[in-house]
C-alpha cells in the first residue's frame, strides 16, 4: 500500500474505504451491503456505491481489479496514513500547528479512562526515550 494522498477523502469515502480495511477484497454490492448493515445503516443505490469506489481508485485511496463479471476494490493506503494525514491536518488548522496543544485539548475535553491513559503515558514515554538517543 501507499502513502494517503494529499486530499483526504469525504465523510462518504471514509466510510466505504472503513469497509474495505474492514474486509476487502469486496464488489460494490458486497461494500454496499455492509454500508446498509453497518451501525448507521445507511442505505446508497448500486450506482452511487460504485460512483464513490471509481472517486476513490481516481483520488488514489483503493484499486480495482475485474474479476468475473465484477470489479472488486481493495485499499491502496493504510488505515493509520489517512488517520495521521486527517490528524495533521487538525492539528495545523486549529492548534496552530502545536500538537501539544491538541493534545491538552483532547485530554481537557474528552473523558480518558485508565487503560487510555496509560496507553498515553507509554506513547509519551517511548517518545521521551526516542528522542534523548
């Protein structure tokens, strides 16, 4: 896979790309039936599912292969590149470019149980170490 492009993907293409990393490789009715079945049950005619899987093979988020009768897609970048390129991008618009400064923020506003938190404390522990070498 490769890097997420410089465009991230809209809300719609973020979730039948979710699909994909979830269980690829699908045809656009298999995406379009586990669209349907999903936890907001949305529900998108055959024609507007494969029109958001061609916009995502031309923005460079998932490929397309015939097989059979059909196309199938599979994801052409990971998870975690959109998740940081969405991330960056957050952290350039609203804090300035300060990740610490999202960070206080998510911290301040969102409730962290234990397990959360030291999962944090170890990111910030690997990264303390990481940079004194």
């Amino acid at each position: 896979m490769t890097t997420a492009p410089d465009a991230g993907p809209s809300r719609l293409e973020l979730a039948l790309l979710q699909i994909l990393w979830e269980q690829a490789p699908l045809s656009a009715e298999q995406v379009r039936e586990r669209l349907a079945a999903g936890e907001r049950g949305r529900s998108l005619a055959y024609s507007s599912v494969i029109t958001v899987l061609n916009i995502l093979v031309d923005k460079g988020f998932a490929t397309r292969v015939k097989q059979g009768r059909a196309f199938v897609f599979r994801p052409a970048v990971e998870r975690r590149d959109v998740n940081r390129g969405f991330v960056g991008d957050l952290v350039d618009r609203l804090f300035d470019g300060s990740p610490a400064a999202m960070m206080l923020e998510l911290l301040d506003a969102s409730p962290i149980d234990a397990d959360e938190l030291k999962q944090i404390q170890r990111l910030i522990t690997q990264r303390k170490k990481e940079l004194s070498e």
